[in-house]
C-alpha cells in the first residue's frame, strides 16, 4: 500500500510537508514553515504523524516554506534520517537559524521547547546528502517486506540546490516537483526531468492562476524592467527592490548587473545586504557544481554596498542608487518594509515589485497600489499617501502553468495530486489536465486528506 497525507502547505502555499508511506516505510517530503502565519500556527501539523512509522525526510530546497520547520520536525521525531542536495545542506545552514530566532521571538509559551543555535549547527551536521542523479536507498527501520524505496534528486530549476524528487518502490514511481521552473533564470538553468513514465506525479501549481502571457521570458522582462528603471535614475530617482533573500536576490543582482554592463540600464550604487549577501557566496561557490547559465559568472565581483552600513535612510536619495532587500512581501519589521515607508514619500523614486506577493501581505498592498492612494501596509500602521512610482514585473522561479503541463504530458502519470496553489490556480491545473488527459486522476492535497495512491 502507498498512501499520501498533507500534513501542511496543500491547496496553500504553506507550510509545504508530505507524509507518504510505502507498505511501512515512512518518507517526510519537505519540513515548511507557512510565510504569513506566525508561532506555532506557521508550522505543519505533526500531530496527524505521531502514530505513524517515520523513517527519513527529504528536502526539496531550502526556502522557509519548505524547510523552515525542520528543527521543530528533528524534536518530535530524533531519529529520522534527513536527506537534501549538497547545495541545499549548505543554505540549510545560513537559513535555519534565522527561521529559529524568528520563531523565538514570536513564541512566547513556557511549555514550548526552543531550539537552541548549538542544536541548529547539530541537525545541519545530521543532514545527509545527495548529487542530483545519483539513486539512492531509502530502508524502513521497521518493515523490510516490500518497503525498499529508491530515490533520485532531479535538478529543479527553481533556486540553488532545488530538486525535483523521484520515488521508486515495487516498480510505482512518483514524482515530486518541489517548486520547479522549466525556463532558465540569469544564473540558474532550467530543471531536468526524469526520463521515464511517473505513476504519481505531485506538482506545483503557484502560477496555476496566472495567464502564461503576461510571465514574461526573463529576458524580455528584463528588457522592461530595464526602460522603466531607467525613467526613474535618469530623472535622479532611487529604486527600491523588495526580494526573498535566497533566489530572487541573486537573479535580480545578476540581471541589473548584466543589463549594466550591457548599457541597457544606467549606471548607479546597488545595495545589498544581511542573509542575501551571505547567500551570494553560496551562489558562487557552487557555480560549477551545479547547471549554470554562465558558471565563471560571481556575484561576488559586482560591486556593491551595504544597506546596513546606512544609518540614515535620506542616503538613499543623494544619488541614484538601486536597493535589493529582504524580504521578497515586505513583511513588517524586515529591511524592505522600513524601506518602503520612507520610499512611498518620496516623489522622484520608485518601488519594483518583481516576484509573487500572496494577499494579506504588505507586498501584496503595495504591488496593487497606485501614485495618489492612500494605503496601509499593515492593520496596525498609519495611512501612508503613495507619492512614488509603483510598478510591477513578474520575474519567475516557478514554471508557468502551460509548461506545468508540458510536465504532464512529458511524465504521463495516471495520477497526479496538486499541491501549492491558491484555490483558483488548483481549479485551473486540474480542470485543464482533465480536458487534456482524459484517463488522468487529478486530485487536490488538503491538511489532513490522506490520499491512497495504490
Ligand atoms: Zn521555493
Ligand atoms: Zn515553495
């Protein structure tokens, strides 16, 4: 028997962790933290696997959706063994402590127990890892009948060290997309697929809901951001970039440098700053390990400041400059957020939005704005009039929902189960691969809905 139970993320983008269970072995799929929600309530429900075998955890990659839970995951369950990509250990290790002291300061129980920063640095040396297609075995320290389960990281696309992960047991085999991106960014190239028919295919569905003509290639969204920055810098304007400091901060620093180098774009100060710049060096480091577009291309040797060297904000303004900080939807408290109170006032200055923004984030109001509105970015903060420029790109890390279906059509799987999507963008993969795929079962993951895939 295969079974498959959400235990967090499923029909949101959340706190992504799925339980399968191969006749007795116990697989994790990923450890999230949910982006929006705060405590406790960010975390899956590891409640609904207590009772259950669980023998290894595997990461699909190293953003807080997906693996920001693991240190609270390793306090319920000591001694599953935990497996990612080479790449993927190494963010773990820059990221997962920034997730426990976030989640310190929000968590304000007595009975909670806390993970401490020794303990991280512990559970980064108990990660195990993987290169991208290379099998491997995965044994049940319970069951051994029947319970062998083969496992292969596939190169996802989607940010350093992302997999795509393939399952093997008794001849079923599954394919987890993690979050997966069929077109090449500035740095990273675009995903691998396993070359063999899926049974069971978990997909991804964040642009489910999003019309593919308006996700540009990202060389031609480029080209845009390109003419729109230079109305503000050419004028004296300063632009500010909200971005995840793990992905988008790399792409976008490497896209406005090569726009730069090109003449595209004119020429001003880039600032970055804090976990971003660290995970640069990680980008630079795994350059040749990994499938680049460009591998002797550095981050490193761009030049840039430090925001957090600025100890007054009016810096900014003194020349045209382009900011990239965290985090990517403005969440209160972050570099980005204090920024942008101050950006919103200024008249001959810009804010870019260039990534997903889910609703109910500061992000989110801030991408939906125009000049003249007046806006507030969170329940509890003042009104803000909007005197600078807003406008808004969509540089991808996610595939776009026709290329999700060319993951269909190219894995032909009997069964797929849609996961990390809004409801409209899991509507729209599931209606359309039905119309497609006449012999398709397509079914939709939810918290708790345990799946019998066979
Ligand atoms: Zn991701
Ligand atoms: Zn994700």
């Amino acid at each position: 028997m295969i079974s498959f139970l959400p235990i967090g993320g499923g029909n949101e983008i959340g706190a992504n962790s799925y339980y399968l269970n191969f006749n007795g072995n116990g697989i994790i799929l990923d450890c999230g933290i949910h982006p929006q929600k705060t405590g406790l309530e960010s975390l899956p429900n590891f409640d609904l696997i207590k009772d259950k075998s669980v023998d290894s955890c595997l990461i699909s990659h190293a953003h807080q959706d997906h693996i920001g839970s693991l240190p609270f995951f390793v306090k319920n369950f000591p001694y599953v063994k935990i497996i990612t990509t080479p790449q993927t250990r190494a963010l773990a290790e820059l990221t997962l402590h920034n997730s426990v002291s976030i989640l310190k300061k929000e968590i304000e129980e007595d009975d909670f127990e806390f993970y401490s920063h020794d303990e991280v640095d512990l559970l980064i040396k108990m990660i195990d890892y993987k290169e991208y297609q290379n099998e491997f075995e995965l044994n049940s320290y319970h069951q051994q009948k029947d319970a062998k389960v083969n496992c292969t990281f596939y190169d996802a696309g989607h940010i350093l060290g992302s997999a795509g992960i393939l399952l093997e047991n008794n001849n079923h085999k599954i394919f987890y997309t993690g979050d997966i991106n069929l077109s090449s960014q500035t740095l990273q190239s675009a995903a691998r697929l396993p070359e063999t028919k899926i049974d069971t295919l978990i997909l991804e569905t964040t642009y489910g809901a999003t019309d593919s003509e308006l996700l540009l290639d990202w060389n031609s969204e480029s080209l845009r951001f390109a003419k729109e920055a230079n109305n503000i810098l050419n004028n004296g304007g300063s632009i500010l970039i909200p971005v995840f400091s793990l992905g988008k901060m790399q792409e976008m620093l490497g896209t406005i440098w090569h726009l730069m180098l090109k003449r595209k774009l004119t020429n001003g100060d880039i600032y970055t700053g804090g976990l971003g710049t660290k995970i640069n060096r990680a980008y630079d480091y795994n350059r040749f390990t990994v499938s680049r577009v460009d591998e002797e291309f550095e981050l490193n040797a761009i030049s840039q400041k430090d925001y957090y060297e600025i100890s007054n904000p009016e810096e900014f303004f003194k020349h045209p400059c382009i900011v990239l900080a965290s985090s990517g939807m403005m969440i209160k408290g972050t570099s980005s957020f204090i920024f942008a109170k101050r950006w919103l006032k200024q008249k001959d200055s810009a804010i870019f939005t260039v990534g997903y923004m889910a609703e109910d984030t500061p992000g989110y109001v801030v991408t939906n704005a125009v000049r003249g509105d007046k806006i507030q970015l969170t329940e509890l903060d003042e009104q803000i009039e909007v005197n600078c420029t807003i406008k808004n790109f969509k540089f991808s890390a996610h595939a776009r929902r026709e290329d999700l279906l060319k993951i269909v059509d190219k894995l032909k799987p009997d069964n797929v189960i849609l996961t990390h999507g809004d409801e409209e963008a899991l509507d729209w993969m599931g209606s359309s691969i039905l119309k497609k795929y006449k012999n398709i079962k397509v079914q939709t993951a939810a918290i708790g809905k345990e799946i019998k895939i066979l």
